[in-house]
C-alpha cells in the first residue's frame, strides 16, 4: 500500500489496511478504503480504478459524502470474471474529490486471481458408424484461466473395443484447445442389427475431470437387407422343391386298374376292317360299379 499524495487546498486522507487480496473468479470480492474528510467543507469522494477490466469492477457507492472529520470507507466490488487469467495484477485506485477534481489519494494494491480449472470436450461426430474400425475427433477447450496439464483417456465398458487416443497427455495454455485423434477397433459381427457399443472419453486435470460419451455404430458384415433376401430366397427355392418332390411321387403311382368283360378279351388279336360289314350294338357295363 501507498499513498502519492494528497492535492489541493481541501484535503482527503484515505488509508488501505490490506496490500494483497485474494479474488476467485465466478465470485465477488471486496476492498475497503478508509476515507476521511480533513478539510473545513463537506466533500465528496469517488473512486477510478486502474490495472484491471474496468468492466470488472464497480463503486458500492458512486458518490460517498463526507462531513468535516467525518470517515467513510469507498467499497470497491471486484467481479472476475472465470475468463480472467490467473496471476497477479497491480491495482492503482485514485480516489478524487467531487468538488475538484485536482484533489485525489492515490493507493495500490496486489489483486491475486486464482487459477479456476475448467475443461470441455468438443466430439466430432458424437455418433461414428463403422465396420471393424473407425476414427472421431476429441477437441480438449481450456475454458479455465491458467495452463493446463491434461491427461486424456478412453474406454468401452464391456471392453469388446480397442480405444486409443494419439496424444493421451498434453498441456494446453490458457484459452487454447487441442484436436485428439481417437480410434476404436472391435471384432465385426457377421450379421444381424448394427451394434451400438457407447465409448467414454474422460479428461483429467489434477482433481478436475470432464467425461463425454460417443457411440461407435458398428455395421455387421452381412447386411440385415442381404440377408433378408437370402432367407426369402431360401424359402421360394424351399416352395419349389417340395413341389417338384410331390408331382414325382404323383408320377411314379402305378395307372388306375380296369375291368374289362371276359368275352371281349378272347377272339382274333387283330381283325381286319374290311370283316367288319354291318352294325354292332349293345351295352357295355362296369365291372365294379355296374
């Protein structure tokens, strides 16, 4: 803490008990400045602050009044943002007077952002269809506010696929992401359903750890339409044998027997056309049916 000077007839006595502070990004943290008016005349004290995102910080109070020997204190709010980088920043906070500007306490400070982890993974496709091999991209983000030392792995629950990633550990700075090839690798069915087999990626960064799952859509070797045309084939070619079979049996069945009269079957075997020379009646009858 120190103090540059104090201007002007009107005087303002300002005092900072602390010359470091902590702040964790995503959270609020506040500095007092102790302020006093020295002068005969009520004053009124504001505050600039430089060395960080002005963004970043706001006055509790704007505008703080003070009467003569009277103390107040300027709040500063310190919102840190988690894209604010880790690290130590010197933070100069002017305090100047509302009556004239030319009056102003300078005091300066050690603002000491702590490191926040915090990792994402970007797959690309989520979903990788293939036989007994396929590929997907695994993007590590660094979305936290320091470098980050990032272990990757991957792996298969019922492990019936071989998962392996080209870098499984790697740093990756600040606001920086970082493209992973993974392969996976499992014996192919032959035919049925394509099989979903669920892959999980995990990233470790100290006791940080991000999981994201991906689907390895494998295809069999015979497809499920191929095979559904074998089997209606199959089934045609069945039809077809089963009726060739039956009109065999019907063919080789020995012919229907005949009862023929006695009398017709004794006589000449061949008598000539030209014997015949007149009508021949009668009626003929079944033997074994009448």
């Amino acid at each position: 803490m120190s103090t540059r000077g104090t201007l002007g007839v009107l005087l303002v006595k300002t005092k900072l008990a602390l010359s470091h502070v902590d702040a964790t990004p995503g959270l609020t943290s506040r500095v007092d400045i102790e302020v006093t008016n020295t002068s005969t005349v009520i004053e009124g004290v504001t505050a600039i602050v430089d060395g960080i995102n002005p963004e970043w910080v706001r006055l509790e109070r704007p505008v703080v009044s003070l009467f003569p020997d009277v103390t107040d204190h300027v709040v500063l709010v310190f919102d840190i943002p988690p894209t604010c980088q880790a690290g130590d920043y010197l933070i100069d906070v002017r305090i100047l007077s509302s009556v004239d500007p030319s009056i102003e306490s300078v005091q300066d400070f050690w603002l000491t952002v702590a490191p926040v982890e915090e990792i994402k993974i970007d797959l690309r496709p989520t979903v990788v269809t293939g036989g007994s091999s396929a590929e997907l991209t695994a993007t590590i983000v660094n979305s936290g506010n320091s470098d980050l030392d990032v272990q990757v792995s991957v792996s298969e629950a019922t492990r019936e696929v071989d998962c392996t990633v080209d870098v499984p550990r790697l740093t990756i700075p600040f606001g920086h992401q970082a493209p992973l090839e993974v392969g996976l690798r499992s014996r192919r069915p032959w035919f049925g359903q394509p099989v979903l087999r669920p892959v999980l990626i995990e990233a470790r960064s100290e006791d940080f750890v991000v999981e994201q799952q991906a689907t390895f859509k494998q295809k069999p070797r015979i497809p499920q339409g191929l095979m559904t045309m074998l089997i209606l084939a199959g089934i045609v070619l069945l039809w077809a044998l089963i009726f060739l079979w039956a009109i065999g049996l019907l063919r080789a069945s020995d012919p229907s027997s005949k009862s023929m009269a006695t009398e017709i079957a004794t006589g000449e075997a061949n008598i000539p056309l030209v014997l015949i020379n007149g009508p021949v009646g009668g009626v003929v009858e079944a033997a074994s049916n009448g």
